[in-house]
C-alpha cells in the first residue's frame, strides 16, 4: 500500500524535472502539506519499526536497483523484505525528506550525502530509538541507509577483555594516553567505545567531550559530565572538534574516527598534552594501524609523527564480528599493550617486530587475532572454517590449529 498522496504528489510534479529539482519540489509540497509530512514520517517509523521486530541492523530504502523493495539486512544477510509495501522514487524521496532540517537539505544538495543520527520513539510512551542515517544520490534519486545503534551498552566485563586490558582502558587507572579502537565498518567500534565511555562514566568523576559524525548512542551522566557534539550540527569537523574540546576542560575526547592527516595530528597533539583520547581506524590489525597513521603524512613528517605515536599511544584494539554456530556474531580482537619495547620498536621505525611482542604477551592482556579465534574455535563458538575465513594472516591460524 502506497502513500495515500502519492497521485497528487505525481500530478504536482512536472515530467521534466529530475534530480536536485524534483527533491526541492517535493519538499515545497511536503511544507505546504501537514498531513503528507505526517503521513511520510508514520510509513517511515514503521519501516524503522520493523527492523528492531526483525532484528536487523540496517535498513536500505530506494532507486530501482533495490527493485521498489524495501532491504533489511539480519544477521549479515541483506534481503527484501515482502511483507512491507514497495514504494515508489517520489514515496521514498518524501519519506526521506520529511526527517531532515532544512539546514540539512541545503547541505544535502551541495554535497549530495548527507550523515545524520534519528531519534524517534517508536511506540508512544517509549524513549526514542536512534538511527545512524546516511542519505545520498544513485542515478539521480533520492535513496538512503539506516543503522539500528543498540539503545543497551554492554558492560565491558562481556566483551571478552582480560583485565589488565580493562584497568588500561579505565581513566581511574591511566589518565592519559591514545586507545585506538580499529576495525572495517560494521565490526562493532562504536559498540565498544560505548561500553569504554559507561564504565568510565560510572567509576570516575570527570568531563568526557563526544565527537561524533553522527552521534549514535546519548550517554546519560552518572559520574560524570558528558557532551556530545555532531560533526555538522555542533561543530564543523573532527579535527576542529578535537581543538575546540581542548578549551572545554576534558579528561576524555572521543573522536569518532580519524579520516585524515590533519585530524590525526590534532589527536596526537591533543593527547601528548595530557589527555586520555579514545578513537577508531578502519584498519583490520594493530600493526596496520601504526603503518596506517605514519603513512598519512609525507616522508619528511613521518619521523616525527613515530616519536609522538611511541609517546602517546597505550592500546590498540582490532575487532572483527564473526558469525559464531548460533547463527549471531562473536567479537574476536587482536589487543597490543603498549609498554617500553613497543614504543622503541614504533620510535626506531622496527614495527614489524611488534607482532612476535603481541604474540608473546598474554601475561599483559596482549593476544593476536589469530590466538582468539583458535580460542573461540577450540571453545566451539565458531567454527574451523569461519577462524580461517577471518584470520589476517592464514599460514599462523594454520600452525595454531595444526590441520
């Protein structure tokens, strides 16, 4: 069943404009339309509202390769779902149009993508739900990504963390320092920098400063204060973000990711002037991470960038979701502590000699990716098959394993 407007919408809308042209004339019906915005945003709650009946982490909404459907995606397998209705290019375009500001259309059109979080309270009574949003153009319409972000933190005991790990990542006990949380997109970062800022908002007075594009999870304060500042909304980048926090008397900053040099020479900064500064990476290892930050900058930079790295750097923390025998995912993580060999290795450019370190330091909470998922494969978690499918290195899986 389509949106009740959807003819007159159509008749409104002349043949020849497409693109740019045709949003902006849906919008300026929806405007002067109440009823069709309310009716566009109850269709789009509802499809929103399905995903957490489902249990799906994502929501794909338009153009014709999704073939009118609309796609959920559970459990890592992404499908149409029949049991919704299909809508057509204009239904999503209004749908999608009457969630955003009109601040956040002009930036739409001038970028054409737009990153945005939703809070909707999907059954009356209820706290609202929130939605990592991005919007952006497919051959010339108008389609569109949701993420359900999970409204409970994990407690950081679950995650699978030994303790000395634990204590490092807790202001209580290390109040400075950079903590890398690494991983390609879906592997579970923003879970884990969530589950890090609760157990630091319950066991320690202090000002944590969240900089996120968009924000996900709102922390509510405990022990302490906690803002949280939108890249777009609040504040312009990261990067300014970062500079800008450094004048808001933190003892944390979250930076939702590090995309760049100039960011993460900001991050650096930041942190060698006393801060304890937790962020992400879209690298898959710890070593990775190291190469990925030095590489950023230019040959003549780089010496430099290793010194302040082995100054600053306490933890990195790579994660992949594996899909575990009861059919849902299982976190495995390569962890490196950094303590005085590992910053000279970083200093005297021998990075590569930081895997055996890893290797050999169980004792410190250190393991590599591979030592977990033999662990989760002798445990019966997943199985042999899925530790080989996901171990970064399959020659040192297979010496683990044996056969």
């Amino acid at each position: 069943m389509s949106l009740s407007f959807k003819e007159q919408m159509t008749q409104a809308l002349p043949n020849y404009i497409n693109g740019t042209a045709r949003f902006q004339k849906i919008n300026s019906l929806l405007l002067a339309n109440e009823s069709w915005q309310k009716e566009a945003f109850e269709n789009l709650k509802d499809l929103l509202k399905n995903m957490r009946e489902i249990t799906a982490s994502d929501i794909d909404l338009g153009s014709a390769s999704s073939i009118h459907h609309v796609w959920y995606r559970v459990f890592g397998t992404k499908a149409p779902n029949l049991d919704v209705p299909q809508y057509s290019h204009d239904e999503i375009t209004s749908m999608l149009l009457c969630i955003i500001s009109e601040d956040q259309k002009n930036q739409f059109y001038k970028k054409k993508n737009l990153d945005f979080s939703l809070g909707i309270a999907l059954e009356p009574g209820e706290e609202k739900s929130r939605f990592r949003g991005n919007i952006y153009y497919d051959i010339n319409h108008l389609v569109a990504n949701f993420r359900r972000i999970n409204q409970k933190v994990f407690k950081i005991e679950t995650l699978g963390f030994p303790e000395p790990i634990i204590r490092r990542l807790n202001l209580r006990y290390e109040k400075s320092g950079l903590v890398l949380i690494t991983g390609i997109t879906g592997s579970g970062k923003s879970t884990t920098l969530d589950s890090i800022i609760d157990m630091c908002n319950n066991t320690n007075q202090a000002h944590i400063v969240i900089i996120g594009s968009p924000i996900e999870y709102i922390h509510k304060p405990n022990k302490c204060i906690i803002r949280h500042r939108e890249v777009g909304e609040d504040v312009l980048s990261f990067q300014k973000g970062t500079i800008q926090a450094l004048r808001q008397d933190p003892d944390i900053i979250v930076v939702g990711e590090m995309r760049d040099a100039e960011t993460i020479a900001t991050v650096l900064e930041v942190t060698d002037s006393g801060h304890k500064v937790y962020t992400t990476l879209h690298t898959n290892s710890a070593i990775d991470s190291i190469h990925r930050i030095i590489g950023e900058f230019p040959p003549v930079e780089q010496e430099r960038i290793r010194n302040r790295l082995a100054d600053t750097l306490k933890l990195a923390i790579s994660q992949k979701l594996i899909p575990n025998k009861a059919g849902k995912y299982t976190m495995a993580k390569e962890i490196l502590s950094v303590n005085a060999s590992v910053s000279a290795a970083i200093r005297n450019n021998n990075i590569g000699e930081i895997y055996q370190m890893i290797t050999e330091g169980k004792t410190k909470g250190m393991m590599t990716l591979e030592q977990d998922l033999f662990n989760l494969y002798r445990k019966g978690t997943i199985t042999k098959e899925n530790a080989f499918n996901y171990a970064n290195n399959r020659k040192r899986m297979l010496r683990l394993i044996g056969h």
